[in-house]
C-alpha cells in the first residue's frame, strides 16, 4: 500500500469517527467540517511525505485597530506560544487569516490521531477568535471613549 493510499484510509476513518461525509475543495485537498463552523483543509503532499493541514480564521482588513490585532497574533505565533505547534498567517493579497500547519505522514498512525489534530486545530483557532474578538471589543471601547467629549468641570 502507498503513503498517498494510506492517507486515503486515514480519511475514510475520519469520516466514520466525524460521522459526515466531506469532499474535495479547489485545491484537491480534504474539506473536513468542525462543529465550530470553521472547515480543516487536509491532504497529503507524495513529495514532503507530509500531511497539510489549514483553517481560514476569517480576514484581517487594514484599518483602525489592524496593527493592534497583528500585533496579538504575532505575539500568539512566537515560539508557537498560543497556538500549540500550529502557525498563523497573514495573506498579504487577500487579508486572509489562515491557521496551518504540516506533519510527517508517519504522525498519523490511525484516524483517531487525525481527528484528535482536527480538535486541536479547532480548540486553537476558537481561542484565537475569541482573543481577537475581545481585543476589538477593547479597541472599539477605547475609540468610544477617545470621541465622547470630556468634561473636565468647567462650566462653559
């Protein structure tokens, strides 16, 4: 049996765990989708001998707050800090926010290990929405507060 047909077992196994069916995106990769409402793109890739794996976090605009908020995820990114071994990244053309990662094939014996990797990338990219979310509910009070005239006691 192949790498690329063992792979294509792990999937038929996580299928069965996840109880759905999935298909192929554009891509060619696997389009698993979580109970978060996010979808893990997975497949393998024959030349690295390495299984890749991606969640679209939503997108990042350049605007008030921007360099706040890439600031965080950086942060998050350093030494894979907050983000348990995975990666974040920024496209640059499209604001795409993207989660990744890779892993030799050989990591994933079984598709219980599969499907426990699709927790973890799903666990991680919730925590990271929610650290975005309430840093621009942050910055939003922050800007609120900055417009509302102050009154500093005089009377006019």
């Amino acid at each position: 049996m192949t790498k690329h047909e063992q792979f294509d077992g792990l999937i038929a196994g996580l299928k069965g765990l996840m109880g759905c069916d999935f298909e192929l995106d554009a891509e060619g990769l696997w389009a698993v989708p979580l109970a978060s409402g996010l979808t893990m793109h997975v497949g393998y890739r024959e030349d690295l001998d390495q299984v890749i794996a991606f969640a679209r976090l939503g997108e990042l605009e350049a605007g008030e707050g921007f360099e706040t908020v890439a600031a965080c995820l950086l942060s998050a990114n350093a030494y894979w800090r907050d983000t348990r071994g995975f990666t974040i990244s920024l496209d640059p053309d499209t604001g795409a926010l993207m989660l990744h990662d890779r892993r030799s094939a050989e990591y994933f014996a079984a598709p219980e290990e599969l499907r426990a990797y699709a927790d973890r990338l799903e666990t991680v990219a919730r925590e990271l929405n929610e650290q975005m979310m309430q840093l621009l509910e942050e910055l939003d009070l922050a800007t609120a507060a900055q417009s509302e005239p102050q009154n500093d006691g005089s009377k006019e």
